[in-house]
C-alpha cells in the first residue's frame, strides 16, 4: 500500500513537472519587451512576467526555478518574448541573462573617452568601432547624458547618432527654436561654456552664475584660468593643482590661453546648457569653492583675495584666477 502511495505521489509529481515544462501563453500579438529590474527576487520577476501574459501561473514559475535551483542567477535587462511561449524557455533566457537590449546611463560631464568605456563595459561597442564610425568628428560635448535601451546588436554609428539626435531635441528645447537657426559658432560657444560649468558647478542655482562669470571674463579678454580645463589636458583630476600643472603647455590650458579652449572638455547635462544659454546677469569675475560644494563669488580681485584666503585651507581650488 506504501509503495502504491509512494509512486502515485512520484507519477503525480512528474505530471505536474511535465505540465510546467510545456505551459505557454496564448500567442502574443506580437514582440513584447519585459523588463526585470535589479534586485528583482524570484517572486518579484514571477510577478511580472505575469502581468505581463508571458508566463500563465507564477507558482509555476517558482515551482520550476527552485526545482532547478536557478532563482538566485535570474538576470536583469529587457527581454523581448514572441509567439508562444513555453515556460522553460523563458527561465532558461533569464538564467541566460539573453536580454533583447541594454539599458545604458551616461551621467552628466562623462568625457567621449568616458562614455565609449560604458558603452564597452556593456559589451555595445569597442573602442575602434566607435572611433571609426565617428569618422574623424570631435564629439566632445554633443554626446547627451541620458538613459539609452540600445539593441543588444546595435552598431558603433547608431549609438553615436542616437545620442547626437537627443543632444539636438535637448537644445531645440532648451532654446525654443531649431537649432538650425543657430549658428555653428554660436552653439559651439553655448555647449563649451556649458561644459566648464558642468565641471565646476556641484549645485544647480550656482550653474547660471558661474556661466556669467565665464561671459563676463571672456568679455573683458580675461584668461578664464578654470582647473576643469586644465584637468582636461592632463586627462585626470586632482585634489588640488600644482604649479606645473598650470604651466602645462595645451591650448586646454586656460591659465595660460584666452579665451575657450578648442572643444567643450566633457558633455553637459541640460541645466549647465540652459545655463549657458541664459546666464545670470552679474558682474561676478571670480568664484571660489567654499568646501561644502557652494561657491563664494566676488566682483573684485581684493574681495576673491580676501575669499581665497578665508575659504582655501588645503581645499581643491575653484577656478577664475586664483
């Protein structure tokens, strides 16, 4: 009598594992994209997968993957799913991590050597991929930080374009006009500007000021004499610049040039852009950082004197004639 109970129970459990297997969906209507946030737990991933109509049941879900004890290695991305969808395939391409695209952060000042590493790390491009479909083009600076879902198949030329495309759909806004109606030089002037900014200012009501003080020495044929600049040309950040980092001998160098340097020294974000655009009105010619990521703006160089003096104490300097 045992043994009868013992292989029922083995005969049902094996229907129920058959059942499993084979479950599908009703067709989908066509591709669908699901995505799996990180940290998604087993339970979690079920529960979307069935709201979205990919799986039937989720206590068939994670009947099946704790069975093959794979609910730890469910991975995140964007899956797409078509047809008929059997539930073993769809445990196997989460373990399998075969996402249909990436999602890519680039954060706001990331420099094109900056972004072409994410994009690597993220397996989209390679480096000699994306210096050829760049073609020779200096992309400092038009390269817009965002959020992309690129293709897990996508080539160097089509992430360059994409983010080329939103870099004009930011400044058509930002400018209420198409940027078209600007000239080359003019915006070349607005996205540099802004990529000073971008380095120098850590608070968004400090970026307009900051522009103007940038205008405002460019005006008066002051050197603009900003770290950021010079960091550029060295290709790292300091703590606090040296005497011979100032004297390094690159046209970035804005302690010994006028001027803007030749190209925007990293891609800006849309707040050091609309505050490139639109400017504080000030008289400022000076700023100074102050430590706790706020600047003390002076118009005079015995008030940037006097400000260097109280707020430097083995601090990084802020730019602007120090």
């Amino acid at each position: 009598m045992g043994r009868n109970i013992v292989l029922l129970g083995v005969a049902a459990a094996g229907v129920i594992l058959l059942a499993v297997r084979i479950a599908t969906w009703p067709p989908l209507p066509k591709e669908k994209l699901v995505e799996i946030p990180k940290g998604s737990s087993a339970r979690e991933v079920a529960a979307i997968l069935k709201r979205e109509h990919i799986i039937r049941r989720e206590s068939w879900f994670l009947f099946l993957t704790n069975r093959r004890k794979v609910q730890e290695k469910l991975q995140a991305g964007i899956y797409e799913f078509t047809g008929r969808t059997k539930l073993g395939d769809v445990v196997d391409k989460l373990v399998k991590g075969q996402t249909a695209f990436r999602k890519v952060t680039i954060p706001e000042g990331a420099t094109v050597s900056e972004i072409v590493r994410i994009l690597q790390s993220e397996q989209l491009v390679t480096r000699e991929s994306f210096a050829d479909a760049a073609g020779g083009r200096s992309l400092e600076g038009y390269l817009f930080p965002d959020t992309y879902c690129f293709p897990v198949r996508v080539d160097a030329r089509t992430v360059i374009n994409t983010m080329l495309e939103q870099f004009r759909k930011e400044m058509e806004v930002i400018l209420g006009a198409p940027l078209a109606s600007r000239t080359q030089e003019d915006v070349r002037k607005i996205v540099t500007v802004a990529s000073i900014v971008e380095k120098e200012a850590e608070i968004d009501e400090e970026r307009p000021i900051i522009a103007s003080v940038i205008y405002n020495r460019l005006k008066r044929n002051m050197a603009l004499q900003c770290c950021s600049t010079v960091e550029y040309a060295l290709g790292f950040r300091r703590q606090r610049l040296t005497g011979e980092d100032l004297r390094i001998d690159s046209p970035y160098n804005t302690y010994r040039h006028r001027g803007l340097p030749p190209t925007p020294i990293c891609n800006p974000g849309r707040n050091s852009l609309r505050a490139a655009a639109f400017p504080s009105q000030t008289s400022y010619l000076y700023f100074v950082t102050r430590g706790d990521r706020t600047h003390q703006f002076s118009r005079t160089w015995r008030e940037h004197d006097a400000a260097v003096s109280r707020y430097l104490s083995g601090q990084r300097e802020g730019s602007a004639a120090q």
